[in-house]
C-alpha cells in the first residue's frame, strides 16, 4: 500500500510537472504572439508614418512648383516692364528727331495712347484670372469708347474750327480784294 502511495505521489509529481511546463509554454506561446502583434503594430504604425512623410514631400514639391510659377510670371513682368523702358526710350529719341513741336506733341500723344493700351492690356492679363473681370473688362471697353468717342468729337470740333477760319481767311481776302 505504501508502494502504490508512492507510485501515486509520483504520477500526481510528473502530473504537476507536465502541466506546469504547459503552463509555461503557453505562456512562451502567449508572450511570442504579444511580440508579433507588437512588431506588426509597429510596423504599421511605420507604415503610416512614411505615408505621412511622403504626403509632406508631395506637399513642399507642389509648394515649390507654385513658386517656380510666381518668379516665371514676376519675370514676365520684368520682362515687359524692360521692354516698355527700351519702347519710351526709342519714342524720346524719334521725337527728339522729329522736325516740328507738333509732330513731337503728336508723337507724345500717340505714347500716352500706347501706355494707356498697355496699362489696359496688363489690367485685362490681371483681371482674366479674376470671376468678376468679365465685368470690368466690359466696363473698360464701354470706357474705351467713350473716350475714343470723345476724341473723334474733339477731332472733329478742330476739323470745323479750321473750316470757320478758312471761311473767315477767304471773307477777309475777298473783302480786300474789294
């Protein structure tokens, strides 16, 4: 009886043994899939962080971009503030080669008409980006009649002053001649 005690003690023994090395595998088992899951979030979480990181570099390649564009068009305006310079320059120099005040007046008229067409010009290039410059573009070109209106008037008013006064000539040579 004592024999089968022991023989019992010893099976219970390895029992307790077996299950508690169980245990601890379970719980190798447990702590490896915890490290996977981990290592996965990680991961994931790096995954994201590089998404993040290449939204930022397609962000400063479009900032960028946007500021190649703003120095091409300020060096348009460059450009074409270099090319008014040289314009007004070649004007002086025909008007200072122009025979009569007259001719010259002339010409100064015709720059202040061509500055006031590219001053118009530059507005509309600005205002064709803008939704309302449809509406000021018209506005401007009800503007541009009336002032050409207004200049074919005066035209014309000169045009009869100089008849009156050739009529006026003519009476008073007629009336000499009497």
């Amino acid at each position: 009886e004592s024999a089968t005690g022991r023989k019992r003690e010893r099976a219970r023994a390895r029992q307790a043994e077996r299950e508690r090395e169980s245990a601890s595998a379970t719980g190798r088992e447990r702590e490896r899939a915890r490290a996977r899951q981990a290592e996965r979030e990680s991961e994931s979480a790096t995954g994201r962080e590089r998404e993040r990181e290449r939204e930022r570099e397609r962000e400063r390649e479009r900032d960028r971009q946007r500021e190649r564009e703003r120095e091409r068009e300020r060096e348009r305006d460059r450009q074409r503030e270099r090319e008014r310079v040289r314009e007004r320059d070649r004007q002086r120099e025909r008007e200072s080669e122009s025979a009569t005040g007259r001719e010259r007046e002339r010409a100064r008229q015709a720059e202040r008409e061509s500055e006031r067409e590219r001053d118009w010009d530059r507005e509309r290039e600005r205002e064709r980006a803008s939704a309302t410059g449809r509406e000021r573009e018209r506005e401007r070109d009800r503007q541009r009649e009336r002032v050409s209106a207004r200049q074919a008037e005066r035209a014309s008013e000169r045009e009869r002053e100089r008849e009156r006064e050739r009529d006026r000539q003519r009476e008073r040579e007629s009336e000499s001649a009497t």
